[in-house]
C-alpha cells in the first residue's frame, strides 16, 4: 500500500507523572541563556566559514531577485542545545542571517541615500521576523539581538505578501499551502519533496521566473566526502524560488 504524504502532522503535549504518586514531573529547565547563545554562535561560525556557505551567496548574486521588505522565518524550532533539534534550527538561523545580511546590503547599496542619513538607510532594512511555538524566552532574547522578531502564530503568516521573503525548510505545518493562498512572494527557500511535487508551484496556480538547488554537503556537517553529495538537511532537499 502507497504511504500518503500529508501535509500537517497531528501531535500531542504530553506529561511526565510519577508512578507512585501520580503527580506530575517538571520539565527539565531549558540550560542557561549564556550556553545557548554559546552553541548558537559557534554553529553560526561553522557555517559562515563554509563552502556551503560561500557558494549560496554566490548563487544569490547571481539570481535577480524582486526587491523584499520583510523576511519571515517559519518553524526554525528552539536554539536550545539539549534537543534533538539544535543542528538544523542552528543552520536554518544561521542562513537567515545570511539572508537578512544579503537583503539588506543590496537595499543600502541600491538607495540613493547619503552615506550620513542613517535614519533614512534604517528605512530601507529589511523587516525580520519568525514564529515557532517551540520558542523560549532565551531564543526570544538571542535573536532580538540581531533585530529579529518573534511572533505567535498566525502573526509570521499575516505579514506575508508580494513583497516578502520567505525561509521555512521542512515545516511539520502546511506552510506552503497557506503561502500558495495568501501571497506570490518575492523569495522563497524552503524544501523540495520529489514524493509530493512532481513541479515547483504550478500546481497553486503560481508561475515561477527562476529556480535553483540549495547547494548541498554532507549531511549535519560542512566536511567534504569524496564523491558523495549528501543532502543538508535529512530529507528532503532546500531550493529556491523567485518570481
């Protein structure tokens, strides 16, 4: 029988009790504010230092991409290091700042603004939000200090248009059928699943200008392997899309 691939996936909270007593176990405490943004910078280090990392700001030089004013970040997940999570959420926040970096280099060297009225290059930066309910106060507090905001759900889905950038790799919500239904956005960087898209977004009606493979290394790591181009992420792979 031929699995059917679904969308959304229906979970669960659940609770930890004592056999005994019956009374609830608290949760482990996340780790201090200090280790999480500790793992989180050393990670981002790693990919900033990368081919990987090289050869995607490359490949948006290269491609002509529709002038953005805000990019939104969906279900990264926690920076938390003591989750099963963290390297992928660490690389997916890593390449939005990259994103964000590129975004907003182009907006300040494509004004006509003098180089001392910062108040008007401020105007042209990009907006820069996420949402994921698995967000912490630490993650909260990490990414405020690089002007990233973190907003409830639907708040991330509301903001988006025409006008917007889109990151959001291998969601475990229908992200890319309430984007196909709400907006044509500027830039889109999000998975490519051969077992459920024989085409990029034509189905929803959406015609795509240009589209390009995520450049790919060995998988959870940034070493090379002789011969073998493994995905990024686990399953399946990263591209792009620009209209």
């Amino acid at each position: 029988m031929r699995r059917i691939q679904r969308p959304l996936t229906i979970g669960h909270y659940g609770l930890t009790c004592d056999r005994e007593t019956g009374e609830i176990v608290p949760e482990k405490p996340p780790p201090a504010l200090p280790e999480i943004q500790a793992g989180f910078r050393e990670k981002q280090a790693e990919w900033e230092a990368s081919d990987c990392c090289r050869e995607f700001k490359q490949i948006l030089a290269s491609v002509d991409i529709p002038k953005v004013k805000n990019l939104v970040g969906l279900a990264f997940h926690s920076l938390r290091p003591d989750t099963g999570h963290f390297q992928n959420s660490a690389r997916q926040h890593s390449i939005y700042l990259t994103l964000r970096d590129f975004f907003n280099s182009r907006a300040t060297n494509s004004s006509n603004v003098s180089n001392n009225d910062d108040a008007s290059k401020n105007n042209n930066l990009v907006e820069c939000i996420v949402q994921d309910p698995a967000y912490i106060e630490a993650d909260e507090k990490i990414l405020a200090e690089e002007d990233i905001k973190v907003v409830e759900d639907p708040h991330a889905f509301l903001q988006i248009d025409d006008d917007s950038a889109i990151i959001s790799v291998y969601p475990n919500v229908p992200v890319k059928e309430i984007v196909a239904d709400i907006a044509r956005p500027a830039f889109i960087l999000w998975c490519y699943d051969s077992r459920r898209e024989e085409t990029s977004w034509t189905k929803c009606s959406v015609s795509v200008n240009s589209t390009f493979s995520f450049p790919v290394r060995a998988r959870f790591s940034f070493k090379k392997q002789s011969g073998t181009n493994l995905m990024f992420w686990p399953v399946p792979i990263p591209f792009c899309l620009t209209r």
